[in-house]
C-alpha cells in the first residue's frame, strides 16, 4: 500500500505544489512552520478541499486526479477516501463513551453494533485504554483522549492515516508515550502515515523520511537523516534546529566564510576554490569565557557578545550579536556556571568531529 | 449561549466566581440593575396580589378557558414542530455556507423578531388574504386560510421561528464542523454524520431554541389577532381570550389576570421541564 500525492492547488490566496510518496509501514514527516502548507496539504489528502491539479492515489484508487476515460476529474468525498486524520485536539464525542467513539468508525460503515463493539474494545486494548471504555471524553485526560482517537481511527480500517501535530496539546511525558503508540502502530497497522509536525524531534523518533515545506511548496525531501543531517538551506537547517554555513574550501583544508570565520569538519573532501556547506547541532558548541580581545583566527572557534537569550528543553539556546545565524545551546547548568546574560562576550568552539562537510554540488 | 448549555454544578461555580467578580465592578452598577430586577419581578408581584383568588376556579375551569388553552397548546406544538422542520435545515444552511447567503438569511430569518407582531400579521394577510398575493389561487382550489385555526399555526410559525433559527445557528456555529471532518474520515455518510454527530452536538441549542420557539407561539398576539381573528374555538387563543376578557363588555378584568396566571404558570411549567432535561443530558 502507498499514498501517491502529486498536487497543484489554491485554498484562497495560499498556492500549495507538492509531490510526495508515503509507504505503508512508514511515516513521512511533513515539517515545516506556520502558514507553510501543512495543513492545506492534509485537508487536500483528507478530501476538504478539491487539488486543481494533479492527482492522489491511495493503493490503486483514484482519490483525486484526471477521470480515466472523460475529462471530468475524479473526487472522492472525504467519506469514501478510507483516510483517516489525528489532529491536534482528540475531537472526541462529547456525548458517547470512549468505546462508542472508537465503535463510531466501524459502526459508520455498516459493521453490526455487537461486532463493532468488540472491534472497538480490541483496539481499546491495544492503546491501553481498555479499563476506560466507558468513560465519556470529559472524565479522560489529554493523554487519554488522544490515545482513544488513536484508536478510534485505526479502528476505522484507514487506508491512510494523516497525523496532524497530534503531540503537540499534550505534556512532554504524554507525548513521549503518545510516539511509542504511533511507532507501534506504523509497524503493525502497516498503513502509510503522513505526520505533519514543526518538531524535528518527532521525525527523528517516528519517520524514515522527511519533506520540509515552505510557504506551499516543497523546500526538501528525503530520508530524515540526509535532510535534517544535511539541510540544503538555511530555511530547512533552521527548522532541522541545525546551524549550516557555506563558504569556500582554501588550500589548507578549512573552509572559509563570507563573514570572515574558518571551518573545518569531516566528511566530502571538497576542492579548493569549491563551495561547501558545513552542518552542526548548537549543543555541540562548547563555551568559555572570553579570553581575550579579537583572536578569532583559529578554525572552529570564535567568538561575541550574548544578544538573545531563548529556553530549551534542558537548558537555553543563545545568540551572538557578532554572529546572529549561529546557535549555541547550552545545558541551564553551564549557563547559570558561566553566568551567562545578554551583554556578556563569550568564546566559542567546536570539535572538528562534531562538524558535517558537504560540497555544495 | 453558554448560559444556555452550563451544567448545574458548573453553573454553581460560576456563581461564585461571579459574585467575588461583582465587587470589583463600580458600586453604582448594582443600582440600576435592581431597578431592572425590579421591573422585571414587581409586574407579577402586582398581577397576585390583585388577583381574586376566590374566583380563580370558577375563571380558569370555565369552557371557555379550557378551550382558549387547549387551542393554545395544540397549536403552540404544532407551530414549534414546523419551526423544528423550517428552522433546523435554515439554521444548518446559514451555520455552513460561505459568502454573503448567510448573512443574507441570517437576517431574513431574524426580521420577524424585530417587525412589531402586527405587521407581520397584516404581511401574512397580503400574502395568503382574500384580496391577498396568493388569495385568488386560494380561493380557486377551494382553501381559505385567514381566520382559521391554520392561519393561527401559520402566525405563530412565523414569529417563533427567528427563536428556534437563531439559537440552533449559534449552536452549530459554536460546535464547528471539526467532529463532522473527522466522522467523515471515519467513513461516515453525510446523514450518518448529521444524524449521530451534528444533531447530538447541537442538542443543548436545540433544545434552548425549541422551548423559546414553544414560548413565543403561546404568547402570539398580534399577528394571529390580524390574520386569524378572535373566533372561540376556532382562533381565540390564550392570549386572546385574555384580552377579550380584559376588554370585553361584561366580562370582569379579574378572568382575565386568573387567565393570565394560567399562562404564566404554563411558561414557568416549560422553563422546569427544560431545565431537569438539561441537567441529564449534562450527565
């Protein structure tokens, strides 16, 4: 099974063109952040909105595309696509119990009340929620409430199921089980799942490849690794939450910068003369304090004044007036250790195995 | 709205929440809002205090009476069952479409609500009247409509159904169409999806606008009294007979308020009743 996505469309002034493929037993994360397209890209797959263009093919249906003999384009309404969503909120209903929201699916689609019944307390069990079948959605928790959607629609038989930041309503531990729930399901509901998230976290943990959007088309896409490992662009390496500079290789082997600083790292050996990128994560920058004024010539080390200041899981993220693109994340306790504030000049290194080269062509 | 849909206990903590919220409004905000409650309440107070409760038996066991009320009712629930038919499917299409339609409709459906009762009665007389848009057709397949019992559900359709239109379009709006999305990805039908999600989503509107819709019809005047007349048993409602008692040569003002208490009760029987539903549906 696999959902084939190849679209041109407009939902009022937003264009969105994209091309995607999601195996079944695999999760396509979808990153990209506000306004990117993510959501016009799942409503377009749910059948919310018509595609102008192109097509969706779902294991050798037509959802959406070219009519095989007229001209007339093919529509599957959203209840016939057998695609399934996981939004944001559980949408439970409010008036049925826990095992009457996952029965609703099956129930909906002609299977008789006794056997949907135990369809539902089946999957019920399988999320953990089976000694909550009769609670209503008001007596659960977040946690609780998104597990039982999670149910709910693999109990539907989707042949698509499309998770719209489902982890991010809930609490860093609930979230946690709430991916080991979907990653239990990726391998054993064996449907292509599509996950759109603004967290590379959620990639990492769940999918084996990743699309990035940015502003409705598609920026990047590959497997995770390559795409948050080596983002082609700053847009992506930001939202990989990675620091990419490009610069051109010298004669010694470092790679030199438009802004004046010398890298050098492991991977491509790259020409001189030739442009390269160089990748690497703002935690594996080490920070000292200032040692002296401008000695900022050494490769992999330099140095600036703290200008912004941002919490992070675990500690904070900074940035330099000197150098406003390059993060530096630091645990809480080396931050309170090194009394470090906006306004405090700092120095900077980083180890040559901790930095990713790659040539730029 | 949310007034409407709260839960007893819930609308017990919001009571006190509210009350510790009083004290910081300005002191003189409490003076003429008790000139309101007052104005509200002293009416009634005044209504019993003034009625001949010796009469009373005598004044509301009267055939007439029993007939005024029975008329009343029946054609109160029948008006409230054609507002559910007309207004649900009006409220649905307003809630759901786009563009200009449902503001459009949305003040159609509102206009009986702010037009004085008799205009709208001497606009129904044009329309379905002897001399009326529609008279001749009427009278050619033999169907005469003002003055009639169904001229009474007729006006009494068209006053309430700005009630029931409005509450259920505020209940469907308030609820949003993301419980309908997901059912339909669960492959839900169309009425599977209206039928066991929209409805049940809708019900405490619903039921708040049903019950209002209930209330204007047994209180309809004006329109029925242009376009319906006052005939005993035919058209002479509760609210009829009150005023032909009120203004009725021979006839003591003391039937008249005994009716009235009659009516009253009735409405204060309907608010109860939707009440308890709504304390279980909230179980």
């Amino acid at each position: 099974m696999s959902l084939k996505v190849d679209i041109r469309t407009r939902v009022g002034s937003f264009a969105l063109e994209a091309a995607l493929t999601a195996h079944s037993g695999e999760v396509l994360a979808v990153l990209g952040p506000n306004g990117s397209g993510k959501s016009t890209l799942l409503g377009t797959i749910a059948g919310l909105f018509p595609a102008h263009e192109g097509h969706i093919k779902l294991t050798g249906r037509v959802l959406e595309g070219p009519g095989a003999g007229g001209n007339r384009r093919v529509w599957l309404p959203p209840e016939r696509r057998r695609v399934a969503l996981l939004g944001q909120r559980a949408m439970l209903l409010p008036h049925l119990s826990a095992r009457e929201n996952v029965a609703f699916g099956p129930r909906a689609q002609g299977v008789p009340r006794t056997l949907a019944r135990e369809r539902a307390m089946s999957w019920l069990d399988e999320v953990g929620m089976g000694e909550y079948a009769q609670r209503r959605p008001a007596q659960l928790s977040g946690g609780q409430q998104q597990r039982v959607a999670l149910a709910r629609a693999l109990a539907a038989e989707p042949d698509a199921l499309l998770l719209d930041e489902p982890f991010t309503s809930l609490d860093t531990q609930t979230a946690a089980q709430a991916r080991r729930l979907i990653a239990e399901q990726r391998d054993r509901a064996g449907v292509p799942m599509i996950l759109v998230t603004h967290d590379p976290m959620d990639a990492v943990v769940l999918a084996a490849r990743t699309l990035v959007l940015r502003e409705g088309h598609v920026e990047q896409q590959g497997t995770t690794a390559e795409v948050l490992g080596h983002p082609r662009s700053q847009f992506v390496a930001a939202m990989a939450g990675v620091n990419l500079v490009a610069g051109v290789a010298e004669a010694d082997g470092t790679l030199r910068c438009a802004d004046g600083l010398r890298w050098v790292g492991r991977g491509e050996h790259v020409p001189t003369g030739e442009a390269a990128t160089c990748v690497f994560a703002p935690g594996s920058v080490r920070i000292h304090p200032a040692a002296g004024p401008s000695e900022a010539s050494a490769a992999n080390s330099w140095s600036g004044v703290v200008a912004v200041m941002d919490p992070v899981p675990g500690g904070i993220r900074l940035f330099t007036a000197e150098y406003p693109r390059l993060a530096i994340e630091c645990p809480s306790t080396t931050a309170l250790a090194l009394g470090i504030r906006p306004g405090v000049e700092l120095a900077f290194s980083i180890d040559v195995d901790d930095i990713s080269v790659r040539c730029s062509r | 709205m949310s007034t409407l849909t709260t839960s007893r206990p819930r609308a017990g903590r919001l009571r006190t929440r509210g009350h510790v919220h009083a004290r910081r409004l300005p002191a003189w905000v409490a003076i003429p809002a008790a000139v309101g409650v007052l104005l509200l309440v002293l009416p009634f107070i005044a209504l019993l205090v003034r009625l001949d409760w010796a009469g009373v038996p005598e004044a509301i066991s009267s055939p007439e009476a029993l007939q005024a009320l029975g008329l009343s009712l029946s054609t109160a629930a029948v008006s409230t069952v054609l507002c559910l038919l007309l207004g649900v499917p009006l409220a649905l299409v307003i809630a759901r479409s786009n563009g200009w339609l449902p503001a459009v409709l949305r003040t159609l459906a509102t206009l009986p609500l702010v037009l004085p009762p008799l205009v709208g009665g001497i606009a129904l007389l044009s329309l379905l009247g002897r001399t009326g848009l529609f008279g001749e057709v009427l009278a050619v397949a033999g169907i005469q409509i003002p003055f009639t019992t169904a001229a009474v559900v007729i006006a009494q359709t068209f006053v309430a159904l700005p009630f029931l239109v409005i509450s259920v379009e505020g209940a469907l709006r308030a609820v949003g169409t993301g419980h309908e999305l997901v059912a339909a990805g669960l492959g839900a039908s169309r009425f599977t999806v209206f039928r066991r999600v929209t409805l049940p989503l809708a019900a405490p509107g619903l039921l708040a606008g049903t019950v209002l819709c209930f209330a204007r019809a047994l209180g309809e005047f004006g329109a029925t009294a242009l376009f319906a007349g006052n005939a005993p048993g035919a058209t002479r409602t509760m609210p009829l007979a009150i005023y032909t008692a009120f203004n009725g040569a021979g006839v003591r003002e003391d039937t008249a308020i005994a009716l009235s208490l009659m009516l009253i009760v009735v409405a204060i029987a309907v608010l109860l009743l939707m009440r308890s539903w709504r304390t279980d549906a909230a179980r």
